[in-house]
C-alpha cells in the first residue's frame, strides 16, 4: 500500500516521536510502500497569507512550496497522522497543513453552480491517527466530545468518499503514566498498524 504519514511534534525526543518512528517502521516492514513527512523539520509554513487565499480556489495559483504536499496526497492509498492533542485538538502546524494543502481542486470540488461539496481524494480508502492526550479520558470523550477527533472522522475523512476505514488511536493523562504503561501502549500501536 502507498501510505502518506504526516507528523507534527516540535521535539525529536518525545513521547509522540516514539510512536511516529514505530508507526513507520511496522509499515515499513510490512511492504508499504511510505512517504513521511514531518512538518517541523521540513519547516512546512502553516500560515495561509492574503495572496494565497485570495487565489485558494483557482489551482493554477496553488503555492509552488505546497505542491510536495499535494502530490504525495493524490499518489496516497491511506494516510497516517501522528500527532500530540493540544487543547482538544491538533497543533497549529498540522491545522495549516489541511488549510492548504486539502485544498479546493485537492481535497474537494465545489460545483460552479454552487451546493455540497464532493469529495476529490478517493484514492484514499484508510485513514489512521496516532494522538497522545494530557487530559484524562473521561475530560475528552465525556465532558469535551473530542473534538480532534470529530474534525478528522466527521470532517476530513469525508473528502475521502465512502467507506473509507479507518484507526483512531489515542493516550490518555499521557504526562502522568509510567514508562511501562507507554510501551505497553506503543506496543498496542504497532499491533494495530501491523493490521493496518
């Protein structure tokens, strides 16, 4: 399988790192074929200036430093996103990634007549997500509803088309668990992905 990983943690030596390095190596090992990316040390520009969205609806003004980005998602069976959830969602590099890159012309088309949106990525039928949570459980699914993870699986999922399957897997009070409750759940992780 062609798999596309985006990852978002500004610290090598993290926690989430360690699952996104094992999130490539199980898949590297299973014969997908992989293409990572990881926005903090390719400098990936979250910010969408004025010029850009100006021309955001016409792809012949796509930016020239997004088109890497554009190219791996159309070439994409599935895509895997590896990051930490900061105040109930993703950190503001990832958030830019879909503002540009799941563009119009990308991600979806918008009928020139107006009406719904339709889906333009259908060469990706699974989606994964690796996420790591300070809070407890009970504070993200009950009292907040996970937000992060309704923008993905509601939202972005959806340019996908139908019957796209996909893996959600998240840490929770990740600050506060022993070095073995870590790797029991990186271990879960690779399990998981070995299936993918």
């Amino acid at each position: 399988m062609k798999i596309n990983v985006v990852y978002a943690h500004p610290l090598a030596d993290s926690y989430q790192a360690s699952l996104h390095k094992r999130v490539v190596q199980t898949l590297k090992a299973r014969g997908d074929e992989v293409v990572d990316f990881d926005l903090y040390e390719m400098k990936f520009n979250p910010a969408m200036d004025a010029e850009e969205r100006c021309g955001h609806f016409d792809l012949s003004q796509t930016p020239k430093d997004l088109q890497i980005y554009i190219d791996t998602l159309r070439w994409a069976e599935a895509c895997v996103f590896c990051f930490p959830t900061w105040w109930s969602g993703m950190p503001a590099i990832l958030k830019g990634y879909f503002d540009r890159v799941w563009r119009p012309g990308v991600a979806y088309d918008l009928p020139a007549d107006g009406g719904t949106i339709k889906p333009a990525l259908l060469n990706i039928r699974r989606m994964g997500v690796v996420t790591t949570c300070g809070s407890p459980w009970w504070y993200t699914e009950i009292y907040m509803q996970n937000p992060g993870k309704k923008v993905l699986l509601r939202g972005l999922k959806t340019m996908c088309g139908r019957n796209v399957k996909h893996l959600y897997l998240t840490r929770y009070s990740v600050e506060s668990i022993s070095n073995e409750q870590r790797e029991m759940f990186a271990r879960s992780v690779e399990r998981r992905f070995e299936k993918f």
